[in-house]
C-alpha cells in the first residue's frame, strides 16, 4: 500500500524559512518522479510546486523559483522541500506524491501559514 506522509508545516513570519519532509512508503521511491504540491484554499485545486525526476531533473513553478528547493534521499525514502523567503501567497496545505500525480495516494498534508 503507499502512503505519503507529510511533516515539518508550522507559523512561519513572512521572510522566514521552513523545511517539509515526506515520507514514502509502498512505492519504488528510487525510481518514482516526485512532486510537492499545494492547496491554498478549499475547492481550489492543487498546485504543483515542484517536481524531481529519477536523474535528478528539478523544475519549480513560477511562484517558488529562487526560493523553494526540493531534493531526495532515496536511501530514506524521504521527500524534502527546503522554503526560504516565505511570503503570506505561499500559505497553504502541502502535499507529496507522484508527478503526475495518483488521486488516492494523497495523504493529509502539512499546513503551513506565513504571517505578514
């Protein structure tokens, strides 16, 4: 069964910093392309923040560019994006999963809320 569970959201001040981590489980995480994503509000849908790929290819949306890393640890199975000069548009649930993504692999999020 995979299951993607998310950690590391909080309060952060606009400016600030925060890590997220995912773990995977169930899945041949070595060789699966990954993904963050984001739901800012109920009924919108997720946005797709930033993706890596088993060579080790990045790319990130617009919005996080410069600011946002996400990086790997196959060994771990752990999933990180590393968010620096968080902004007050960068609130939201955070997810995992794969790119593109599987609809009954979300799992729960992490929240994070960036004060002004």
């Amino acid at each position: 069964q995979v299951q993607f569970v998310e950690s590391g959201g909080g309060l952060v001040q606009a400016g600030g910093s925060r890590r997220l981590s995912c773990t995977a489980s169930g899945i041949s995480f070595r060789y699966t392309a990954m993904a963050w994503y984001r739901l800012r509000a109920p009924g919108e849908q997720r946005e797709l923040v930033a993706t890596i790929h088993n060579g080790g290819a990045k790319t990130y949306a617009d919005s996080v560019k410069g600011r946002f890393t996400i990086s790997r640890d196959s060994a771990k199975t752990l999933l990180r994006l590393q968010m620096n000069n968080l902004n007050p548009d960068d609130t939201a649930v955070y997810y995992c999963n794969r790119t593109p993504p599987v609809n009954h692999y979300w799992g729960q999020g992490t929240q994070v809320t960036v004060s002004s």
